[in-house]
C-alpha cells in the first residue's frame, strides 16, 4: 500500500493529528491484507520525516529526483505490517 499525499493544517500541528492521520491508513491497510506501506517524504520536511519515523517508518535507501524540484529529493521510507 501507499500513504501519499498527506496534509496536516498548522494550526492542527503539534496535536496528534498527523499521528492518528498514519494510524488510520495503516489499520486500513492491515484491514485489506496488506504486508507493507510505503511513503515518500521530501528531503526538505524533516519534521514530516520525523513524524513517519515515530509511526514505525523507516528509510529504504531508494532516493528520487523530486518531480517538480531540482533542488529536492523524494526519500523513500517504509513500514511492515
């Protein structure tokens, strides 16, 4: 599976909200069988990062060109079920 796209307004940072937002797509991903999810986070959003990690996620060593940003990377990360 795929956590992609995910958003937390900043005003609701700080809170939980990000962390309950993960729990969420892995419970549902647990609920249809999957083994794995799989993110990518931008190398610049280290708080993001940080967020994944506390949820179980780890670097996979995979490293992408960031589609719209020369001056990115897009780091892969991943957790098992």
């Amino acid at each position: 599976a795929t956590l992609f796209g995910m958003y937390v307004a900043p005003r609701a940072r700080g809170r939980g909200v990000g962390e309950a937002l993960v729990h969420a797509v892995l419970d549902e991903a647990r609920r249809l069988g999957k083994s794995e999810v799989v993110l990518a986070v931008t190398s610049a959003n280290a708080a993001a990062e940080a967020l994944y990690a506390r949820c179980g996620f780890e670097r996979t060593g995979a490293v992408h060109d960031h589609p719209r940003r020369p001056d990115l990377s897009e780091i892969e990360m991943a957790r098992r079920l």
